[in-house]
C-alpha cells in the first residue's frame, strides 16, 4: 500500500514535515545565484585574451618639457611589459595603450638595466592580457624575420619584414648627456626598423618572438650604422634582465625599483678655466627639487659625489644610481666665482634613467 505523507503525520515513529515554502524559496534562490557565479566564473576563465601581446608606449618627459612613444611585448597576462631602457628614459609619465581595443593603462617601472638597454614595466590595474610567444629555437643568418612596432610614434602597430644578416654584433648606443654603452650580441637585420619601433618584437616565420627591437630616436642615437641597419636583442637575454628584476635581484647594471633623483640637468665642462680637471656643468636644475633645495645652482660645476670624483655627466647619473630615494649624498662643486662648495642633498624619487 502507497502511503501519502502529509505535514505532521505520524507513520510509527518518524515524522515526515515539508519544508516551509519560504526556506525552500531561499534554498532555489540560493542555488540560482551560486549557478549564476559559476557562469560568471567560467566566462571569465574562457574569456579571450585582450590585443595581441604588443602594446604601444607613450611617455611624458616633464622635466625635458618633451614626450616620447615606443613599443612594448606583454610577458605575463597581469601587465608585465618588457621594452627598451631608452624608451622609458626620463619619464615621468607612463601610458600603455593596447592597440584596437580600447584598454589604456598607467604604468610604472619596475626596474631597468641602462647597459643592456633593458626595462620592465608593470601596468596598473591589467588582467586577460595577450602574451608575445616566445620562440626557443636557434637563430641563423639568411632567416626570414619581421619587425612589429609602433613605427613613427604613430600609435598603431605596423610591420616591416626582412632577413637576418649578422649575429653577435657590437653597437655604440649614445644618449644627450655624454654617455655611452657598448650593446654586444645583438641580431643585426635589414627590416625596415624605425623610430617608436625600439622594444617591439623581432618575430619569426612563425610569428615567434626572438628579439626586441633596438631602434634610434632623437634622444638615442647609434654610431656607424647606415640606412638599412636595424638590431635587435636577443630575447633570451632580455628576459633573463627581466627575470633579474622582477624577482628582485639588483646588480651592478640591474636597478630594480625606484630611482633616486637629485633634480639636475647637466652637460659637459664647455668653459674651463674656473675648474682645474674635469667635472659635471650644471646646465639647469629643477625648482624645488633635492639640488634646488640644498643651494645648487645652474653654473656650478660638481666636481665629487660622495668622495668620489666626477670625470663626466655621466658619471653623475652613475654615482647617484647607487643610491635609493630619501638617502643622503655629499656633491662637492665649484660655483661660478670658483669658490668650493659642498652640500648635503637628501635625493628624491624620479624618472628612470
């Protein structure tokens, strides 16, 4: 016999009751929304990837009173963004747009090699992002390869194809301070590579990446190359630097995280006369700034930093990237009427050089 159990029936000694029709609303309404985050969930799980894993770089160089456009490779879907050290030089400023897409983020450096002309970036508030491939495969001579950037500062990405001609080439790379650096072991190629194209991906065949491209500009210049020369780095030893600074390893040439700013322009000894040897002529300095604030003035000349003697401009930017942002430097210098001088300059946080 088929027995109907109602609410409050007693059949032996087990009590069969229905649940109240409110909890059973809330036990369906409960089930709905969890039903409804798990669709949310797998949408964005299998969401596609946003642009293509080249980005295009734009920079503001307050203090220069200028900007500056580039190109960038996506290494992780967060916004890790691998691009030329020049590229960011100087930038006070970073915006990182995503080519056709609509996505424009801010960024901020994370850390920079200036001798192998390597920076990292990290964009802020980026997720889903398209990631370059990477190819493992030895590169020859005679290989086809095709240079993806931002050509002309234009803010697309554009190509250009050509074959590889040389491998393990050495370059001069000269920046408008007065330094220089040798760039050793790049690929030399005879693809269309121009201005704004510097940190974009030199790619096979395949479409895989196996450099960054290493163009001129008007602030970065390269000595003895002609019309139909372009370099590229390696991308192997591009991401072993970014690799470097995204875990934190500062080197000798790795910097990795803020840099410390002393607030000056300066240029080469042009006068000499009021200071015997060599030094760094102050050609401008920043209002309010560490150097402003501790008496430094445009016309002086340092001559040391911290005891140690400064040969060069360069040599400026060299000692006072030891040194992280609040410390305190000594600059010794001789102003106009030539009368030593020194001061005590607590740097600041400032643009990557």
């Amino acid at each position: 016999m088929k027995l109907l159990a109602s609410a409050g029936t007693t059949y032996g000694m087990k009590t069969v009751r229905k649940l109240p029709r409110r909890v059973v609303l809330l036990v369906v309404v409960g089930l709905l929304v969890a039903s409804v985050a798990a669709g949310i969930a797998l949408a964005r799980g299998t969401a596609k990837p946003i642009g293509s894993g080249v980005v295009v770089i734009d920079t503001n160089l307050a203090y220069q009173g200028g900007a500056a456009a580039g190109t960038g490779m996506v290494l992780t879907s967060s916004g890790e963004v691998l691009t030329n050290n020049h590229v960011i030089t100087g930038a006070t400023t970073i915006k990182v747009v995503v080519p056709r897409t609509g996505h424009t983020y801010k960024a901020r450096v994370l850390g920079y090699d200036r001798t192998a002309d390597v920076a990292l970036l990290q964009l802020q508030g980026a997720s889903n992002l398209k990631t370059i491939s990477i190819s493992s495969a030895r590169l020859s001579v005679g290989a086809t390869v095709t240079a993806l950037g931002n050509a002309g500062g234009n803010g697309s990405i554009t190509s250009a194809t050509g074959t590889v001609t040389g491998l393990g080439r050495s370059i001069t790379a000269s920046d408008d301070t007065g330094g220089s650096e040798q760039l050793t072991g790049l690929i030399e190629t005879n693809a269309g590579v121009q201005a704004g194209d510097s940190g974009g991906p030199l790619v096979n065949s395949q479409g895989k990446v196996v450099g960054m491209d290493t163009a001129a500009s008007s602030r970065f210049g390269f000595q003895g190359i002609s019309a139909t020369d372009a370099y590229a780095i390696p991308i192997a030893k591009a991401l072993t630097i970014a690799h470097a600074i995204s875990s934190g390893k500062a080197s000798a040439t790795v910097h990795v995280g803020a840099t410390a700013f002393l607030g000056i322009e300066v240029q080469s000894v042009v006068t000499p006369g009021y200071v015997s040897g060599s030094g760094a002529l102050i050609a401008g300095v920043v209002s309010g700034g560490p150097a402003a604030s501790a008496g430094l003035a445009a016309g002086d000349v340092i001559t040391a930093i911290d005891g140690h003697t400064v040969s060069s401009p360069a040599a400026v930017s060299a000692l006072v990237l030891t040194k992280k942002p609040g410390a305190k430097i000594t600059v010794a210098y001789v102003d106009q009427s030539g009368a030593s001088h020194t001061a005590s300059v607590t740097l600041g946080s400032g643009p990557a050089q």
